[in-house]
C-alpha cells in the first residue's frame, strides 16, 4: 500500500481514455489499496480515479461518508467501481468542484442529481447501484476521468463558473 | 527581475488584447497573471508582468501607439517584491453573499460597510442591474473571506436592518467545494 503522486493538468495522460478492466486479480486489489490510500491522504478528498495517479484503466473510488458535508446524506459509505458505466441518469444539480489533479481552480459544474450505475466491485462482482446527491457528483466526476474529461471541459463560462482558488491547505 | 501591474481601459473592440500583448513579448515581458472583463462596453484588464531588465517606466513608452491608436488609457506601475503575492493564502471560510432588489444608491455601500468593519476580505464583487428600463433590478454577487472569530449570526442581524431599510433581499451561505 502506498500513497502514489496525483497527475496534474496538463499531464496528456489526464485527457486519454482508460481501458476497461478485464479481471480483478491480485495486482489489480493492489492498485486499488493504492488509491484508496491516496484519496484518504488529500484533505476532504471524497473521490478519485486511476488515470489520476497514471494508470490507465476504468477504475474509480468515492467516499463520501469521510467528508463533513457528505458524513449526513444519504451514502453508500466506501465504493470502489471497477468499469463502471452510468446506465442511466436524471435531475440536475450545480456543484463547486475542486479536483486534486487541477489544484488551482474550482468550479460550478452542472451534474444529474441521480444515476444509475452498473460496475464490478473490488472482488470483480457485479453490482447495479443507485446514487443521488453529493455522491451521485463524486461518481460522475470520478466517471469522467475515465473518459479524459476533466471538469475544467465542462464549465460553461469562466466568467460566472470558474473560480481561482482562494484558499490554499 | 521585477514585476509591475498594466491596467488597460478603452471602449471595447476585437484586437486589444492582441495588441497590448504584442507591445509585452515584443518588449521582452512575461505575463504572469491576468484579467479582463467588459463593463458597459469598456473593457478592462489587469495584468501582472514581470521583466528580467527593464523598468515599468523604460516600457512606458512603447504603450504610446496604442493609446493614440486605439485610444486606450494603459497605466504601468511597479510593483515592490514584498507585495507580490504567489498564493492566495485566504486563512478563512469562504461564503457567498447575493443582495437584490430595486435599484438604488447605497446597496454596495451598506453591505461592504459591514463587512469592512468586521475585516471580512472581498475576495470577488460582481454587480449588475437586470431586469427592464422601468423595473431595474440590482443585483450584486460577493465572494468572500471570512477571517475565524466574526460571529455570523451577528452580521446577519445586521443584513436584516439593511434588507429592511433598503428593501432588499440578502443571502449569504458558505462555498462548499467537493475535493474530487
């Protein structure tokens, strides 16, 4: 276990696609324990994806229930996501995204207020789960990375959207 | 190497930008930090630039042809090495605080009064007046720094005395960013 470096933009590897995974095997729980390590060392970090720490395959890990504003909504406490797919979504919501791998900015992005996502677990088991709120964000940005799309490819102006970070931890 | 501000105001028209960027590279200058907006048709930008070399004074000049040309006001001046701030270390907790109502002298004033008063820093300010020419309403958006130790429920006590006296409405909720 380990806590690995974060990619940061303009990394080219943060804009590439992952490739889906094909087996949990052994090396692969490793990875998985490496990243779950490294979103728990980055304050309040909630989420996070492979391609963020370099590697390129479709895994991601959200953990809403560690942060204060998430601790009180509705969660499924830690979930690792191996090729997960968002089978369906609805609602929208706005939420101000900081990302570890642009650590400069943050921004109001426009999400669904609700997936539906289809994934393997950490034991590579089928699971089909629904998501709403703070959680169902952290997904569908975690998501995105997967597909190199970072949130900075989704704000809709950078005159009301896009926001200097003022503070530094 | 020092480093000066440039501010450039002039009614709006595509190519300012290029142009006061060019008079920069040309004279050698690095931009480090910039932006820009339009106001009423004007537009505005700030820049921080820094030089290996010359001056704020010694590139003055080269501005010349474009406050003739294009009638800009472009105002250089240096900046000391101690006020040069390369992070943004705000100590406090941000919120946002949006103030509407009808148009009228003093909305701005009240508010940031207030907030002055408690050293809560205005870290953005964006006003506008919406709505149509004979319903005006205005509306100002602040992003702000509040330092440990104001007590909240006080200010809003406060803001209720202003949303009274000049019948506006006031929200104010803290910035809670997802760390993804």
């Amino acid at each position: 276990m380990a806590i690995l470096p974060i990619l940061k933009f303009p990394d080219p590897l943060l804009q590439q696609k992952s490739a889906p995974v094909a087996r949990v095997t052994p090396e692969l729980s490793a990875v998985i324990g490496d990243l779950l390590d490294t979103m728990r060392a980055s304050p309040g970090g909630v989420g996070i994806s492979a391609p963020q720490v370099g590697v390129l395959k479709r895994i991601v890990a959200v953990d809403v229930s560690a942060s204060k504003r998430g601790a009180h909504v509705e969660n499924h406490g830690l979930l690792v996501l191996v090729n997960p797919e968002i089978l369906a979504k609805g609602g929208r919501q706005i939420v101000r995204e900081g990302c570890m791998s642009i650590p400069d900015y943050t921004a109001n992005i426009e999400r669904a207020q609700w997936v539906l996502v289809d994934a393997l677990d950490r034991e590579g088991k089928q699971v089909i789960l629904e998501s709403v709120g703070f959680e169902a964000v952290a997904i569908q940005h975690e998501v995105d990375h997967l597909d190199g799309i970072l949130f900075l490819d989704r704000v809709a102006s950078i005159k009301t959207d896009l926001f200097r970070r003022k503070k530094y931890r | 190497m020092g480093h000066f501000s440039v501010s450039v105001v002039g009614k709006d028209r595509p190519g300012i930008v290029a142009e006061v960027s060019r008079i920069l590279f040309e004279q050698g200058c690095n931009i480090e930090d910039s932006t820009c907006t339009i106001l009423s048709g004007q537009f505005a930008m700030i820049l921080v630039v820094t030089h290996p070399k010359m001056a704020a004074g010694e590139i003055n000049p080269a501005f010349e042809e474009v406050r003739s040309k294009m009638g800009l006001m472009v105002t250089l001046h240096a900046l000391k090495e101690e006020e040069v701030v390369h992070e943004k270390a705000f100590s406090g907790q941000p919120y946002i605080i949006s103030v509407y109502g009808a148009d009228r002298p003093g909305i701005v004033y009240m508010v940031t009064k207030e907030l002055a008063r408690r050293k809560v820093n205005i870290t953005d300010l964006n006003t506008q007046v919406v709505g149509s020419k004979d319903r005006p309403v205005y509306v100002m958006v602040l992003e702000v720094d509040v330092p440990e130790g104001v007590d909240m429920k006080e200010l809003e006590k406060e803001f209720d005395r202003i949303r009274k006296e000049l019948s506006v409405s006031i929200t104010v909720r803290p910035i809670e960013t997802m760390e993804l």
